[in-house]
C-alpha cells in the first residue's frame, strides 16, 4: 500500500463553481505541491440561473448532470482528483435562493437533516484524516440556504468525526478583507468601460466579506491565477470570466481573487502575522 500524502486538505461546498471561485488558486498551489486536496460538494446546483443563451435548455437533473462535467473540468484545470458528491451525485438537490417554494423539496440539502448529511461526510473525513477542513461561516457567506446548510454540516461533521477518533486540527472559513475588497471595486470603476460586463457588483455580493483584523490566513495564489480563472471559466453555465473581474447570471462584475483569504476559527494559528500556508503547525499530524 503506498503511503497517503502528508498533507490533506478537506474542503466543502454547496454547489460546483463554489469551490473555483472561493479557493481555486489555493486548491490549485496544494495540489501542485503533492497535498492531497479533497472536494466534497453537496449539490450539482440544478436549479443554479443558466447564463449562455445556448445552454438555457438545461434544467433540473439534466442541468445537474451537465454541472458535474463542468466540475470534472474545474478539476483538471486545478490539478486536483478527488472530488466527491456528498451521498454520491444527486443525493441531495439544490435548495434554490432563500424564500423561494424549492427550499421546501423534501430532497433538498436545505430539508436533509444535519446529522444524517454529516454522516455522509464524517466518511470520507475518517477516510481522508485531513489536517485542514476549509468552509463557509455560519451566514453561508452570503445566505444561499445551501452554503449556509453546508457550514452546519461541515462543522457537525467535524465534531462527529473527532468523537469517532480524528480531530481536523485546523478549521477555516472564506473570507475577504473588506480592504481588499474596497480596493477591487475602486479599480473595477475604472476598468469596467473596457470589460465585457455591464454593471459593477458592489461589495456586498462578495460572501465572507469581514473586518481585516479578522483574516488570520493568506495564501498567495499568483502563480496560480490562470489555473483559477480557467476553473471558474469551466463552469461556463455560471460563469463568465474577463480577467480580473467575473459575473454570475445576475451580471454584476466581481473581482476574481487570487489571493484567496481565512480566518482559522479552530485550532492553533501560528505565531507572527498571517499565517502564509494552511498547515503551518500541524506537521506533527498525520
Ligand atoms: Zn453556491
């Protein structure tokens, strides 16, 4: 049996795309560097707003369906193998936005019970032992009933999981220093007459936006831009990049980060400044 990477990174997410544009460049830099870097997303987003005219056609299951493929090119952009579907592919169905009648699908992630679905998810962490587990806070980021379902589970999960003898030993949430956040949209006004988007976002669309004190982690994705705007522009369905900047089906352009920032919320930080690498301190682990 050959021995499993030392270093294993374990991230959640709600729905395919989340992952490129939340972490991309982070998943891309440990896969390079040899870490094992884990995927577990827990809907194909069917019910995700199609933007290409041309694939408007895709709803549903067949939307889920043709949301994976564009996963599985995500994927090969990022150089990362082991992505996974929470209860295997279409187990649990996108929840649709807050308020809408789809959050009250019986087989939705939003209805699915928090301990049944961390089960499904406390498997593969005893399977993985990740030392790092990367999610979205409490709000789900910015409220998507799905990211917020996520976070509850993942956070169950890990609990479960310490009771059933491996403790992750750091946890993180996304996040964006709102400074950092502020500078993207002020250089967006600037540039937006020679993109091809219409109209600028504006910081509250970005998830995980907080106080700058509050981010513990940075890592530095620069040479690894290109693989994440690549990943983001293979969930074409959702997506339409122009570097720097990217839309979603509502049209309003956001900044594409390849700094990618977290703020530690369990286990011990390293001392000094941000830390610059999700694992330092945990080489003791594995
Ligand atoms: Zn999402």
């Amino acid at each position: 049996m050959t021995e499993p990477p030392a270093r294993r990174l374990l991230l959640v997410h709600a729905h395919p795309d989340d992952e490129s544009i939340n972490n991309g460049a982070t998943m891309a830099r440990y896969a390079a560097e040899g870490a094992l870097v884990t995927l577990v997303t827990c809907t194909l987003g069917e019910r995700g707003e199609v933007i290409p005219a041309e694939l408007q056609h895709l709803t549903g299951a067949v939307l889920g369906e043709y949301r994976l493929g564009e996963l599985t090119a995500a994927m090969r952009e990022l150089g990362v193998q082991d992505f996974r579907l929470l209860g295997g592919p279409g187990h649990y169905r996108d929840s649709g936005m807050m308020g809408l009648a789809d959050n009250d699908d019986p087989a939705c992630f939003w209805q699915a019970d928090v301990d049944e679905a961390a089960a499904q998810l406390v498997k593969v962490i005893l399977e993985v032992r990740p030392q790092v587990l990367v999610t979205y806070d409490e709000h789900g980021g910015y409220g998507h009933p799905d990211h917020i379902q996520a976070h509850r589970v993942a956070m169950r999960a890990a609990d479960l999981a310490a009771e059933a003898g491996w403790t992750i030993p750091k946890i993180y949430w996304n996040r964006v220093p709102r400074s950092v956040g502020e500078e993207a949209f002020e250089r967006l006004a600037e540039v937006l007459p020679g993109l091809p988007f219409d109209k600028p976002g504006v910081l509250d669309d970005v998830p995980g936006v907080v106080a700058d004190e509050r981010i513990t982690t940075e890592i530095d994705g620069t040479a690894y831009a290109a693989a994440k705007a690549a990943a983001m522009a293979a969930h074409a369905t959702q997506v339409t990049v122009a570097e720097p900047y990217f839309v979603l089906s509502n049209d309003l352009a956001q900044p594409v980060f390849t700094t990618e920032y977290y703020e530690l919320v369990r286990g011990e930080k390293a001392p000094g400044a941000r830390e610059t690498d999700l694992f330092a301190g945990t080489e003791a682990t594995s």
